[in-house]
C-alpha cells in the first residue's frame, strides 16, 4: 500500500517525507527540488508491539509497515503539462492515498510559490487540476458509453454514474464526496480516478505554535474545509518534527515532554494513514517473535492466516485469538488468560479484530 505525499512547491513536503523515513530526499527552497519520486518504507508505531515485546523478550520484534512516497510539487496547469504536471499525474495516480501537506505557517523567508499563505486557495490549486485531469479521463469514457448505449441498454447505469461525476468534476469538486453506492464504485474502480482516492490533511505550523495550533487562523480555515469533506487534519510543524527524528528514543520522549506533547505529530500521521488506508494489524507473539501483521479491515481469519503462510490458510482449522486487551488485564500471562476464558477458539467465518492476539491450528 503506496500514500503519496503531495502539495505545492516549498510547503514542506520533502522535509516531512525525510522526517518520516530519514531517507534524506533532497530538500531545499526553491520549487520542483523533488522531481523523481522518493519512496520509503515506514515502522507503524504501535504500543501494543511494544508491550508485547516487554513481556516475551523475544529474539526479534518486527512492526507492521507502510510506503510513502514524496512526489513533485504540483503547480497551476499541471494538468495541461505545466512544470511537472505530466510526472506528478503519473506518480499520484500509482499511490492508493493522499497525505496533502498545507502550508499554515508564516515566514517570508521561506518563499510561497503564489506569493503569499493561503491554506484554501493552496487546496483549490491541487483539486482543480486532479479535477481536470479526472474530467478527461471521464469524458473520454462517457463518450464510449454512450455509443455502447445505442446498441445495449445495460450500458445506462454507466452512462447516469460518468455523468454525475462530470458535473461534480466541472464543479472543481473531487469524486470521493459524492455519496455512491456499491454497484456505482464498482463501475468507476478501473478509471482509477485520482480524486476518488482517500486524502489526509497535514497543517504544517510554526515551533511557536506546537503547544497551541489553534491559535494559528489558517490552520482553522483548513480544518474548517476538511471537515466538509470528512477527512482528518493533522496539525504537526515539520521543522520539529525533523529534529525529532534525528534523536535517539530518550531524547526524542524528553524533547516531546518539554513541548508538551504525547506523542510526535509523525507518529500521528502515520497513524491515521494506516487507517486511512483501511488497514489494521493482528499480533502474534512468542519468544521467537513479537509480529504486528496488516490486513484489510474486514479479513477473514483464513486469509489472515495466509499473510503468514498460504500453508496455513490452506490447512486452516481454527484461530485461537485474545484481544491484546484482555491479555494485558490478564497480567499478560496466557496461562492466566486461558482460565479466565478469554481465550476464543474461531473458525473460519471469524473476521479478525484490530489487535488481536492469535495462533493458528493448521493442517500441514
């Protein structure tokens, strides 16, 4: 699962992208510094591997993962080829999400590539030409559609779902607000729209404003416009950020702690992108290794089973799960665990839970 970390030239993108995955992306203050993507593989932060891993000690400890992937900054006419606009289609239409970084801080030192800070015009930049670029991949579709109506009435649904969507599209609207129904995305899947993707909100803020970002205006007009389009804003300020993931673990909780923070904003982010994506992860634990396992929200037991092994899924018998919370209140000893009855023996119509603890009995 690929997240595209997109926005304007000099917003912060590139910084942040080598914050999360310190892969050191070329960053500097002038536009189109990132031209060929960079990709990097992420550690999803999860306390629970953590504590799993204190009470087993076990030889190895593996997190679940996730790829970013920073790409070109995007500027007006992109969609009719302006700077990179031809690349940065390409690249954000590969991605299965969008993490879209908003510059809300102030500094003239830094320049804006339209001149001044303005959160909601920086959105309408980026949409408007997705939008376009969506519209030409519609109509070209509508067009066949249409032609195929003549001859087969089958074709009408299509027709009534491309239409609606071209309206929405000329409107500079994206595709993932309106309200479709199964049948509707089904038909849309292999135009592979890119406003039709998930998107995530990350507000970028000055160091001053870290304690308290809602003191910062911009940052509330951004949330004001993500709201309308249900999605998530994370309010982080990628300078600290930046420091932050250069410190070891001590430092890093130390610093946190004088900012007044719980956690980092990356971890945050990442966070939110692992569920933006529809993602979740089962555990299982040993002394050989403490594992967080990603899956689709949904999955049945044997299919998770088969992200271990397809032996396994093929040999199912049952899953014997605890969720991590009752394995914690149970002193985090199994044995305990088992005689209070929290451990369940599930078969394969079991859809796995967002940490759950699992074996799988198998036939080999």
């Amino acid at each position: 699962m690929k997240i595209g970390i997109v926005g304007l030239p000099n917003v912060g993108k590139s910084t942040l992208f080598n914050s999360i995955t310190k892969a050191g992306a070329e960053c500097a203050n002038y536009p189109f510094c990132t031209i060929e993507p960079n990709v990097g593989m992420v550690t999803v932060p999860d306390e629970r591997v953590e504590k799993l891993t204190e009470i087993y000690n076990p030889q190895k400890t593996t997190y679940a993962t996730i790829e970013f992937v920073d790409i070109a900054g995007l500027v007006k006419g992109a969609s009719k080829g302006e700077g990179l606009g031809n690349k940065f289609l390409s690249h954000i239409r590969e991605v299965d999400s969008i993490v879209q970084v908003i510059r809300c801080f102030e500094n003239e030192n830094i320049v804006h590539v339209d001149g001044s800070v303005n959160p909601l015009r920086d959105i309408e930049t980026i949409n408007l030409e997705l939008c376009l670029a969506d519209l030409e991949t519609v109509e070209k579709r509508l067009e066949r559609a249409k032609k195929s109506l003549k001859a087969d009435k089958k074709y009408q649904l299509e027709v009534d779902v491309l239409e609606k969507i071209s309206k929405n599209l000329e409107e500079g609207k994206p595709t993932r607000i309106l309200e479709l129904n199964d049948e509707e995305k089904e038909i849309i899947k292999d135009s592979f729209l890119l406003t039709m993707k998930p998107i995530l909100y990350v507000g970028n803020i000055s160091e001053n404003e870290i304690e308290n970002p809602d003191t910062n205006q911009n940052l509330q007009k951004l949330k004001e416009f993500a709201q309308k389009e249900n999605a998530e804003v994370i309010p982080l300020c990628v300078k600290i950020e930046e420091e932050l993931s250069g410190l070891e673990k001590e430092d890093k909780l130390e610093m946190l702690e004088a900012l007044g923070l719980e956690e980092s904003g990356l971890d945050k982010l990442i966070k939110a992108s692992y569920k933006l994506l529809g993602l979740m992860s089962f555990l299982t634990a040993g002394e050989p290794e403490v594992r967080a396992w990603t899956i689709k929200m949904g999955t049945k037991a044997p299919v998770a089973a088969g992200k271990i092994h397809s032996d396994i899924e093929r040999g199912f018998i049952r899953a014997e799960v605890i969720s991590f919370k009752d394995l914690i209140q149970s002193g985090g000893s199994m044995v305990t665990a088992k005689e209070k009855g929290l451990i369940r023996s599930e078969g394969k119509e079991y859809i796995m839970q967002d940490g759950d603890i699992v074996l799988f009995r198998f036939n080999v």
